[in-house]
C-alpha cells in the first residue's frame, strides 16, 4: 500500500470483520488507483479524498450485507466507481458488477481499475437509457439521480425482479413521496453508517401506476 489517507476511516473498516484481508489489500490497491488517477481528471477532490475510506468505501462496503451471496450487480452512472467498483473488490469470486458511465474520461479509468486490479467487473460506455436490457439481480446507484428519474431507468430491470440499492441523502423521503406517485414498489430503507440523515433504499416488486 503507497497511499494511506483516512487512516481512521480504514482502521474503522477493518476492525469490523466483515472484510477479509485479501479484500482490504484488494480495497487498498483501489484506493492507490483513484490516488494516481485524481490529478488526471474529477475523480474525487482533494478533501474527498482524505476521508475516502469512511465517505466512500465504506459508505459502498454497506451493501453487501443487502446483497448476500453471488449476484449480478448493475451500477448505474458509476462515475469514479462508488459503489460499483468496491462491489467488485469485495466479492471478486461471487459476483459479476457491469458499470454504466457516459463520461469517456471517466469510463478510462473504470476500465484501467477492473484490468489493473483484476476485478469481476466489466464498463458499458452509454446512457443507461440506451442500453438493451441484460440478467441482473441487483440494481445499484448513488449520487446519480433521484429517485422518480432513477426508477425510469432501472425500470427494466426492476421491472424482471432485480432489487434496487440506492444510496440516498437527507431528501430521501421527498424522492419516496415523489416516486410513489408514479410507481408501486414495496421498499425497505435502511440507516446509513456513514451518514445519520442518509439511508440505503431496498426496492423490490417495482411496477408503473396504470
């Protein structure tokens, strides 16, 4: 490890056992990856960067419990890889995550993270509303849209049994008021560890009004 920023936010993570080790070396290599990449382009700034183990890996790591075992995970408008690519670190021998960015610039650097770090992983240059639907079980995103607009475009695949997992921050009840009068899901939401007006949306058994 040649990169070691919140050490705090690291150390917290690791004493909670619910990563193995070859996992946090796996975790650590990402982080030297966005460190190399951050002076290229926007990944993450400099402050976000010196709390990227508690703000970003950490707050991606709280979805694994909500995943279980193998899954096919797809991430919309993965941007610098938050969760998609900590997905992929930490379940490298179960689970397959595809990565759906716009922004070339952004989608070199997925692509450069999943070959350099050997990661079950693969990146889709596209909108994610022009994308033919694929196999997946679960449908992730965080920082991408709210939550009526993201539900038109993960209706394909929420609308063929995938769960949604969405990070969302302190507005997250207006978004829910707003998408159920457009859509019927059964939902679930839980606190965030990393955020005390933040929570992770469970959705499942999503159908449009009408």
């Amino acid at each position: 490890m040649t990169t070691t920023p919140d050490r705090e936010g690291r150390a917290i993570v690791a004493a909670r056992g619910d990563v193995s080790r070859e996992t946090l070396a796996r975790l650590d290599a990402l982080v030297d990856h966005v460190d190399s990449w951050r002076t290229r382009m926007n990944i993450i700034g400099p402050r976000e960067f010196d709390r990227i183990w508690s703000r970003h890996i950490d707050d991606s790591l709280q979805l694994l419990p909500l995943i279980g075992g193998p899954a096919t995970i797809l991430d919309l408008g993965s941007g610098g890889g938050f969760p998609g690519l900590v997905l992929a670190a930490a379940q490298p021998s179960q689970s397959q995550v595809t990565l759906v960015e716009s922004v070339g610039k952004k989608c070199a650097f997925l692509m450069n993270a999943v070959e350099a770090l050997d990661l079950p992983a693969t990146v889709l240059r596209s909108r994610v509303e022009a994308l033919t639907p694929f196999p997946a079980t679960h449908v992730t995103a965080r920082a991408f849209a709210p939550l009526p607009k993201l539900l038109d475009y993960a209706a394909p695949w929420l609308q063929n049994d995938a769960i949604g997992l969405f990070h969302k921050g302190k507005s997250w009840q207006e978004e829910l008021d707003a998408a159920s009068r457009q859509w019927a899901f059964r939902h679930e939401t839980i606190p965030s560890r990393t955020d005390e007006a933040a929570v992770i949306m469970r959705l499942s058994e999503v159908r449009r009004h009408g």
